[in-house]
C-alpha cells in the first residue's frame, strides 16, 4: 500500500463543548466551526476536530502526542498560559526527560492528556 496521506485529523470528545472551545483557542489553535456540535482546530498542518459528545470510558483514554522542536520553550509557554488556573480540571505536568527525548503533558477540561514532546 503507497500512502500519500498529507494529513491525520483525530476526533476528540468535550465534557462541556463551550469551555473546550474557549480552552483549544487559549491554547493556540484556530477554530472553524463546522456546526452546532463540531469544530475543526488548527495550528500549522496539524488538526483536529472537537465534538459536542462526550464518553467517560473514551475521553478518559484518549492521548494525543504533538512533537514540538523545543520541549523547554513550549513547556514555559504554556506555563505562561496559566490555563490551569483559568479552567477546571486542566493540569499542566512538567517535563519528563527519557532515553527518547522529553515530553511535558497537559490535561484539557475534559481529561483528555497531550504529551508535547521531542525525540532525540
């Protein structure tokens, strides 16, 4: 098989669909509405689409890992963000340093986690 994909545009759920909206955009991404329960955030060539649903066993078992260029500058970026004292539930952990490379993660309002990190 000879893939020629350009892109991946995972679905991920929202507890509270008007607060993730608001978080997604704090944090960075453009938001396009694709309707009343959808929207599509972007940031360069990465996206993906938030609905207005939400699945305990799902959300609570969803990862999304961005590979950023500088962990450090990132990390103190969102620090900077301040968005866990801006939004319930949202938990920014510091980095972690691996034989891989280094990653910092990032809880939403929803529970979703998202690992930033860099490879060596």
């Amino acid at each position: 098989m000879n893939h020629k994909a350009s892109s991946i545009r995972p679905f991920i759920g929202a507890k509270d669909f008007e607060i993730s909206r608001s978080f997604y955009r704090d944090l960075g991404f453009e938001e396009t509405s694709l309707g009343a329960h959808m929207s599509v955030f972007k940031t360069g060539n990465l996206a993906f689409y938030l609905q207005n649903a939400y699945v305990k066993d799902w959300i609570d078992n969803t990862m999304i890992f961005i590979e950023v260029d500088d962990v450090v500058r990132y990390y103190n970026e969102l620090l900077a963000l301040d968005l866990p004292s801006r939004y319930q539930n949202v938990k920014l952990t510091p980095i972690r340093y691996e034989e891989w490379g280094s990653e910092c993660f990032l809880h939403d309002p929803s529970g979703i986690l998202w690992h930033f990190g860099a490879f060596k």
